[in-house]
C-alpha cells in the first residue's frame, strides 16, 4: 500500500492524505488536473499507466498543413476541486483521462488530444510536469488548444 501524498488544489491549498481515508473529492498528485474520488489501485490510470495514445506524435507533424489534425480551443472553469482532466507525455502532452462529470468533459475536451496553448502560452515543447504546473498556479479559468485527430 502507498503512502500519504500531497493534494494540490485549485486554490493552491496543500494537504496530506492517505489513500482509502478521505472520502472528499481532490485533484490528485503532481501532474495531475483531475476531478474526481482520490485514485484507488483499481483506478484505470493508477493500474494501466500506459499512455492512451495509439503512436507519438511530433509538435511539427501537430502542425502541419492539411495534416490529420483540427484545432479546437476550450475555456475551462475549474471548480473547487479541480478542472476534470489528466496531461501525461511531452513534446507534446496529450489528455490522458477526462472526468466524465468534471469541468473539462462539460466543454468536450476528450483523451487522446494534445494540448498545444495553455492561457496563451505555447507548450507544445513542454513536459506534462510544467503544462500542469502552468494549470495549477494559473487562474482558475484555463483556455486550453488542443488539436486532435480529424476522424475523432
């Protein structure tokens, strides 16, 4: 069994938890901008940690015209638990996980897209780590371009 870890949220606040013991909504660990119960073991993302995405795909492939990619801008509000959504990868990061009942998934951000802009910031060479960490000490308010394969 794991131990503690640090709950990071939308208003910067830290606490401890240990899993199995809190029963409150949180958004999760470093990287994270999930919404949701806390992660059991039995947690898709916590028992297949592979990346959803099918193949890697390059920022300049994302990029080029008349490529298999559209754009598609989102706003979305955080509540007070979080924004709704998992960024795993680097260069580019994609969606890994999109709570179906969180923030992100009521303005259709879906798995599998790769987040280009975040607030006006290019990020597409960034890491998971500092897209969340762009996310997390941001406004509550994230406008977020992604691309995503034409045929989704």
């Amino acid at each position: 069994m794991m131990g503690p870890r640090t709950v990071v949220t939308p208003s910067k606040e830290r606490k401890v938890v240990s899993r199995g013991h809190d029963n409150s909504r949180s958004s999760g660990n470093s990287g994270y901008c999930n919404r949701g119960p806390i992660l059991t073991p039995t947690s898709p993302v916590l028992s297949n940690p592979k990346s959803v995405l099918k193949r890697q795909v390059s920022p300049e492939e994302l990029q080029r015209p008349g490529g298999p990619y559209i754009k598609r801008t989102f706003t979305i509000v955080g509540d007070a638990v979080g924004w709704g959504f998992v960024v795993r990868g680097s260069r580019p990061c994609h969606i890994q996980a999109v709570d179906p009942s969180g923030p992100a998934a009521a303005v259709g951000v879906k798995v599998c897209q790769f987040v280009v802009y975040v607030n006006g910031l290019d990020v597409l060479s960034l890491d998971y780590k500092m897209v969340s960490n762009l996310i997390l000490t941001g406004p509550r308010t994230v406008v977020m371009e992604v691309m995503e394969e034409s045929d989704c």
